[in-house]
C-alpha cells in the first residue's frame, strides 16, 4: 500500500510539473472540461436556488394567513381538493344522464370560523393611463400593509396605499406605463384619480403588471362607471386570507369543502397528508401526477444520455491531446524506464496527467460558477421571471459534478497512457516509433454495433411505434462506427494514390497513424453526425410544414379586430393601419351583438346574448347531428359508413384556419370580396341587392335562405340544448347567394352588407378592418403599427398574411457553426500530434533542401485530411436517427388519420399526411466543403514556416 501510494504521489507530481510547463496544451484540455462543468454546474446552482421550499411558497401564496378560502363556483355543492388546493371536482356524481354540473358562487364568508382575521383579496382588470397611452392591468384589492399579507408583496420603493385614492404598482408596470412614484394615474372611462404611493414586486411572478389598491377603493367604483357607460361589468374573483390560531387541518380543510369552498393550508401544505387519505386520488381518473415516476425516469434517462455523449465527445478531443503530452515527453518516460521503472509506472505518470487537468477543471469549473451565479443572481432571477427561494449549494451535487470532470480527465487519459506503457525503452529514448499492427478485434465489434443499431432504429420506426428505440438504435450504431473509424481511416489512405504531394504525404501521415487520427476523427464525426442529424430531421419537418401550410388570408393581406368593449377602439385601429401600413384596399367589417352594443360576441355579461347561424335539418351532417338521448350519434355507422360520409358535403368544415370571426359571419360590403380575392361578380351584386354572400353550402336552406337564430336568453338555451328541446330565439331570414366552386374564403363563411344588417334590425358593432396591400410591409412599418396599437391598451387580434416561415433557419446556422468549430478544434489537436510525430521528417526535408513553406502546407493539409474524414464519415452517420424518426412519425400520423377517418372526424377535403425525409444539401454543402477548407487554411496559417535545422537523432 505504501509502495502504491508514493509511486502515484510522485507520478501526480510529474504530471502537475508537466501540466505546468506545457500550459498551452494544459489550457486548452483544461478549458474542454472545464466549460462543461461550469455550465452544469450553474445549472444546477441556478435550479436549486430557483425552487423554492413549501414553507416559500406559503410565504409568497399566503403572507402570514394560515389559510385561502377560494370559491369553487360550483353553487355550494360539496367538493373534492387536491392538498395544495390547485385541483378540485364536485363531489357527487354529475356524468349521469339527466344531471346538470353545478355552477354558481357560495358565500365563502360563511364558511370562515368564527373569532379568524380574514384579509379580502380582489383581483380584476383596467385600462390605465400611462405616458404612452393606457395599458390593460391587473388590479389588485389588498391590505398589503396589513402583517397578515406580509411576504406575498414586496415593496421596493416609497409605500403601500393608506388612502382610498393611492395605489401601489409593480416595478415591471412602472417599467411599462412610463410612470413613478409619485404621478398620477386613472383609468379609460373613470372619473377618479390616484396617485401612486410605491412600487413591489412579486416575488414569485416578477413579469406581472398590477397595482394595488385598499380594499373597496377601486374595483367596485370601477365596475359602476362602466357599467354606467353601457359595457359589461369586468369581472371580479374575491379570495381571503384566513389566520386563525391552531391553523387549518385536513379534516377542517374537508369540513369547509363540504360547502364547497376551496381551501389551501398551510399546515397541509407543509404536512401533507397520505394519497390513501385524499378522496380526491381515490376518484375514477384522477391521479396524483407528482408522484409519478415516469415523466422522472425518461428525463433522467435524457440527461443520462446528454452526459454520456458530452464526455464521449470529450474524451474523444482532450485524448489526442494527453497523446501529445505523452509524445513529446517520451524521453522523460524512457528514463522513468531505465532507471527500473514499470510500465504501470509509466501508465500512472499518463493518467497522472489527465487527473491533475480533471481535478483542476473541477475546481476552476465548480469556482467559476459559484462566483458567475451568486454575481449574475438578479439577471437570472429577471430572465426566469421570479426571484430565488435563497442561494442554495448541495455539496453533494457539487461533487458529483466534480468527480464527473475527474472521470473525464482519467477517461480521456487512459489510451494515451496504455500506447505510451507499450513502448519499449529503447524506442523512447531513442524517439523511435516502432510499428505496430493496428487492433483487428475493435472494428468487427463496431461493424457489429452498426449492424445492432440499426436493426434496433430499423425495426423502432417500421414496427414499433417507440422514437426511444430509434433514438437508442441510432447513438449504438454511432458508437460503432466510432469503433470502426481506425479501419475506416485506413480504407481512406487508398485514395491517396490520386493526390497530389502534399496531400498525399499528410493522408499517409495519418493513416499510417491511425492511434492519433482515429479519436480526432471520431470527435469530428460524432459532432457532424449530431448536426446532419438535426438539420435533416429540421428540414424535413419544414418541408411537411410549408406543404401543410394554410394561409390566414392572401400573400401580404391583414386584419385587425378588436371584440372588447363594443368596439369602442375601431376607429383607432384603422386609423392607425391606414397610417402606418401600405394599406391597397380596406374592407371595414361589424359583427352582430345581442343585448347591449358592449356585449362581447359570447354572450356573457348581465343582459348579453348571442346568435347563431341556423343549419337546416336537412343540412346536419349525420355524424354531427343531436340525438334525443344525447349520445354520439356517430356511433351508430360503421367504420366504412363513417369513412363515406366525410365525404358528404354536408360533413365538409370550414374551419381551422383563416382569420376568426364570431359564426363565420361579418358585416361589410364589396371591398372585402376583394380583399379576400373572392373574383366573382354575382356575389357583389347579390351583396349589393342586400342578400347574403354564402361560402357554405350547408348553412342555405332549401329555399335559398340562410337564417340568424338571436338568442337573447343564454341560459335558456343552455337548457334547452340539454334536453335536446328547440333553442329559443328570434330567427332572422336571408335571402342567399352560394359563392360556386369551393373558393378560400379564410374563415369568412358568410357576408351581409350593413344596410341589409340594418334593415332587418340587427344590432351591429364595428370590428375591425381587413385589407390587402400593395406590397409586403417591412419590419420598421409593423413595429410603428404595433407602437400605435399598444397605445391604445386594446386586445387587438392581429394578422399580416407573410406565408410560409422558415423557423429553424437560425437553428441550422448555429448547429454548422458548432459543428465547424468542433470540427477545428480536433483537427487541430491531430494535427499538433501529427507535427510532434512528423519532426524528424520536417527536419529531413529542409535538410535536402525543401522551401520553408512546406511545413505550412503539410500541416494545412494534414489539418484539412482529418477533418474531412470525420466530416464524411458523420455525414454518413447522422442521417440514420433523422430517417428512423421520421419514418415513425409518418407511421404514427398516418395511423391517427385512419383512425379519425373511422371515427368519421376528417374534413372531406383533407389528404393523408405526407412525411417527407428531406436532404439538407446547404448544411451539406458548408459541412463537406466549407469546414474542412477552413480547417486546412487555418491550420497553414498558424503554423511556423520555418524550423530550426538540427541534427537528426541516428537510428
């Protein structure tokens, strides 16, 4: 033992004193370790500090309350809770035929226990004043100044509100209005003004925009002046957060769910209790998912895999690198030799070496992002939107990401050292290299990991329905032909015999030392086989993409619409695209309101409707058509029936893309044809004549008519539909013109003009504008359009046709330039050892005499030769994994289109899905041809031309 220990004390410290003097060589293995390291471990750094403890969360969910009371809005029927209060379910059984699902508020105040300090929590929206305009905004009604909400805000500045006409703001709002403590703010519509007092934050959203205000002081007011100004009043959620001494159980949490009142405790929370003690869990088809393990196991198995292709990658461009090292100090290793040492000795000094550069990129890693994440704390709190729970360090983590880099280093060491351990002492000393015969055993088990994997990837794309087993297939296969890559080196020295000198001489260099070319051409395939991989599953994906593409209008045409508040914002809107846009013909288009003109389209407010376009009986598509005991009535056909009548016209949709517009219905006049390219001159003479312009056959009746059903009672046809009775509801008749042919109408399903709106009684509200343009708008002038929009403070729905995007192109750039640099990086390792190897040679050819650029030529090509090789070879290989997934995506997506023909759900007019697998020559093209040019003429040009001329060692 005590033997063991000195020879590995002394040949750690002939290793560090090595490490020393070449510190180029250190640095740069150094630095392939370290950085991999850093960015693990400011990762995990990052992600523990990121989560924050149940304790945290309660302290940011609850302030010092000890418990939220939430309504379930389930009309005071019993529920079912999660522990944490984030899911619920009534819970009596209300699938069954012949119930209705409970809905309604409960008096949550009830439900409070008696002698408790209970805080109102509020939160609705408004439009608010800002310098820029107005802003819609969270608002918020709390007492945050009260101990009770202490830790759920945090003030950053001035104070909470202490007067009904102060408010406090969010930092990000200040950031975002313009604003600062101390102005004044009101809202659209409101005649009252508060100042703002102070700016928070909340810690665990910092990206919100909200202010705060008294209980009382805002909402309420609010709501009267709107509702007084003719708009639906906003709507308002009212929590409370409850103290009370002993806190809140999950026997008392069940009691107050039994009122249906949803509870989140602390208490539990930080308890929780048994998934055998909540009902909930125990209920048909729920399940507690944080306790499953699955999701878990397939992302350890991700980042298994990630780590164990990084270090492969690794140790495949730091190995050549410690061959260097061993190279050039075979001397030194010689006279370990001759002075009685044994090959484990000379083993050791090796491993020695990528230990000490292990340990230290250990260090310098784990060092580094300790100082970068505590130093760049507030940046990654900003980036992810929350502020950290505290900085955590496990050490445990730490180390294991420590030892990770020592195993790399060792790992990375570990041929070097055995092919420096073979070496006679003689041969050392002497700088001969002997000849060895090249290992016949590791390419046939290569070939056989190449015939293995893809048989695995083979039989996950065609057979199996797993992209696992492709994937796994794909990454053994390219470890085989990481395994095969010294006799692939070998089949590329045969080619040699075409090239000219230079190039010959450098391909014959590296085949005949294939103990060095191998791993940097195995580094250099691995990273293009990543990249070929990549790029070709991305470009098939965007050719399918482009071929699956449905415009939202024609090439270079807009719509802007705005559904909120009535319309109020329309004029402003237009204007604004009329101003900013090169607009060529603007359709201005209504839509149909039901009670109040501020009514939204869906009907929900206090005396709000809504209406529908009537599909005559004859009309419904039998596989969408009610039955009186309300069950599917598609599952009374057969497959082939239900596969026949998705060809039935009346069975054909017109949705799923376009612009969205309320029925498909809009109210406008001929210039909208002409936005939507509609070229048919019967349709803007039947508009003008005041009838409807219909692009759905299904929707006119047999008389030609097209019929608006007004349902002004919401709820009254809500149950009428349960009971499959007729919908209640004046129903207006159209005369109708059907558009022949199928024409793209994108969305549009039907056209009346606002005159035969108004003469038919029709409530109408403006919308918005559609228009073409007279050619593309530029970036410049779309940001100007969304400058003026964000003025406004308006949810403004906005569309500018540009057709298909290539989204991947910047993706694909990066990856060739990975791969490139890559590529750079272990053609230049190789090609240092080659020049290490090559000196006698070098030295012999300017002593006959040859031109000092000579060396530089050599080393450009030997540069260039390795990473050709390794380009070639990966191109090859990436293309397996790209293919496989692709092969069981199509199977996958062409089962889900037969299936959903059997279940009668396909559109008549869909296609089945083509998957092609597309060649990315561009990335080939700049990988093939690009990158190992590049490589070669860097190499040239920092390489030394001329050479010291010695004597050459006698052999």
């Amino acid at each position: 033992m005590k033997t063991w220990f000195h020879s590995w004390r002394a040949a750690v410290r002939i290793a560090r004193r090595d490490a020393l003097r070449f510190k180029g060589r250190s640095f740069l293995v150094l630095a392939m370790i370290a950085l991999p390291i850093l960015g693990v471990s400011a990762l995990d750094l990052t992600v523990r500090s990121a989560e924050l403890t149940p304790a945290q969360r309660m302290d940011r969910t609850l302030g010092a309350a000890d418990a939220r009371f939430t309504d379930a809005q389930m009309g005071g029927a019993a529920i079912l809770q999660d522990p944490a209060g984030e899911r619920n379910t009534p819970a009596g059984d209300y699938d069954s035929p012949g119930k209705s699902w409970p809905e309604g508020p409960t008096d949550v105040t009830k439900t409070i226990p008696a002698g408790s300090k209970v805080l109102t929590d509020s939160n609705g929206t408004a439009k608010l004043t800002t310098a820029h305009g107005l802003l819609q905004t969270e608002v918020r009604e709390l007492a945050a100044a009260d101990p009770v909400a202490r830790g759920i805000m945090r003030l950053r500045e001035g104070r909470f509100p202490e007067k009904n006409d102060e408010i406090a703001a969010t930092t990000r709002f200040l950031e975002s209005s313009g604003l600062s403590v101390g102005s004044t703010l009101t809202a659209r519509g409101f005649d009252r003004t508060y100042v703002i007092s102070g700016s928070y934050e909340l810690p665990s959203d910092l990206t919100t925009e909200q202010v705060n205000a008294l209980p009382g002081a805002f909402l309420a007011p609010y709501a009267k002046a709107v509702e007084k100004a003719g708009l639906p009043k906003p709507s308002i959620s009212t929590s409370y957060l409850v103290k009370r001494a002993g806190g809140f159980t999950w026997n008392t949490v069940q009691v107050i769910n039994a009122k249906g009142v949803v509870v989140t405790s602390r208490l539990v929370v930080l308890d929780p209790p048994a998934d055998s003690d909540v009902p909930l869990y125990q209920k048909n088809d729920w399940v507690n998912y944080e306790n499953g393990g699955g999701t878990d196991a397939a992302a350890l198995a991700a980042v298994a895999t990630v780590v164990g292709l990084a270090m492969l990658e690794i140790c495949l461009l730091a190995g050549p690198a410690f061959a260097v090292g061993a190279r050039r100090s075979r001397r030194q290793l010689g006279l370990v030799g001759a002075n009685g040492g044994a090959r484990s000795h000379i083993r050791a000094i090796v491993l020695s070496g990528g230990l000490v550069i292990g340990v230290a990129a250990a260090l310098v890693g784990i060092v580094l992002a300790l100082i970068l994440t505590f130093a760049l704390r507030p940046f990654l709190e900003d980036h992810m939107g929350q502020r950290f729970g505290g900085f955590t360090v496990r050490p445990l983590e730490l180390l294991a990401i420590a030892a990770l880099a020592v195993l790399t280093g060792l790992l990375s060491a570990i041929i070097p050292a055995v092919t420096a351990s073979r070496q006679t002492v003689l041969a050392s000393l002497t700088g001969r290299r002997g000849v060895r015969r090249s290992n016949r055993v590791l390419p046939l088990i290569g070939f056989g990991a190449v015939l293995l994997g893809a048989a695995v990837a083979l039989y996950g794309s065609v057979v199996s329905d797993r992209s696992a087993l492709v994937s796994g297939g794909s990454a053994v296969a390219e470890l085989g032909v990481v395994a095969m890559t010294p006799a692939l080196v070998g089949l590329f020295g045969r080619a040699g015999r075409w090239l000219p000198l230079s190039p010959r001489l450098a391909l014959r260099d590296a085949v005949r030392n294939r103990g060095r070319t191998a791993p940097a051409v195995a580094a250099v395939l691995a990273a293009i086989a990543g990249t070929v991989a990549v790029s070709a599953y991305a470009a098939s994906r965007d050719a399918q993409s482009q071929a699956e593409y449905r415009a939202t209008l024609p090439y270079g045409a807009g719509a802007a619409l705005v559904t909120e508040e009535g319309g109020r914002d329309v004029p402003a809107v237009r204007d604004a695209v009329q101003r900013t846009l090169p607009v060529d013909v603007r359709a201005d288009v209504s839509r149909v309101a039901v009670g109040k003109p501020g009514c939204d389209p869906y009907g929900e407010g206090e005396g709000c409707g809504y209406y529908e376009v009537v599909t005559p009986p004859g009309n419904e598509c039998p596989l969408w058509a009610a039955t009186p005991d309300g069950s599917d009535p598609a599952e009374k056909y057969t497959d082939e029936q239900r596969r026949a009548l998705t060809k039935d016209w009346r069975c054909r949709s017109r949705d799923g893309h376009g612009i969205h517009v309320d029925n498909g219905l809009v109210i406008a006049d001929a210039p909208l044809l002409k936005v939507l390219g509609i070229d048919d001159p019967g349709a803007a003479k039947a508009l003008a004549a005041g009838k409807l312009v219909s692009f759905s056959k299904p929707q006119v009746d047999k008389n030609g008519a097209v019929g608006i059903r007004l349902i002004s009672d919401p709820e009254a046809a809500d149950r009428a539909r349960e009971r499959n009775k007729p919908i209640p509801g004046e129903v207006k008749s159209f005369p109708a013109y059907q558009v022949p042919g199928s024409p793209d109408s994108y969305g549009v399903q039907s056209v009346l003009s606002p005159a035969a709106a108004k003469a038919a009684g029709l409530i109408t509200v403006p919308l918005g504008a559609v228009f073409s343009t007279d050619r593309m708008p530029s970036t410049e002038q779309r940001q100007k359009l969304d400058a003026e929009i964000a003025k406004l403070g308006s949810d403004v729905e906005l569309t500018l046709e540009r057709g298909w995007v290539d989204e991947n192109g910047l993706v694909l750039l990066a990856l060739t330039v990975f791969a490139g640099l890559v590529t750079i990086g272990a053609a230049g390792i190789a090609t240092g050892l080659a020049q290490a190897d090559a000196e006698a040679d070098l030295k012999t050819l300017a002593a006959v005499g040859a031109p000092p650029r000579v060396r530089r030529i050599l080393s450009g090509f030997q540069c260039g030769v390795v990473a050709a090789m390794g380009v070639v070879l990966g191109s090859a290989a990436g293309f397996l994994p790209a293919v496989g997934l692709r092969l069981t995506e199509g199977r996958e997506q062409m089962r889900s289109y037969q299936e959903a023909l059997d279940r009668g759900w396909t559109d008549a007019g869909d296609v089945a899905p083509h998957v092609p697998i597309v060649v990315p020559w561009e990335t080939l093209a700049a990988l093939l041809v690009a990158v190992p040019l590049g490589a070669a003429l860097l190499a040239a040009l920092l390489t030394r031309s001329g050479g010291a001329l010695s004597r050459r060692a006698a052999h």
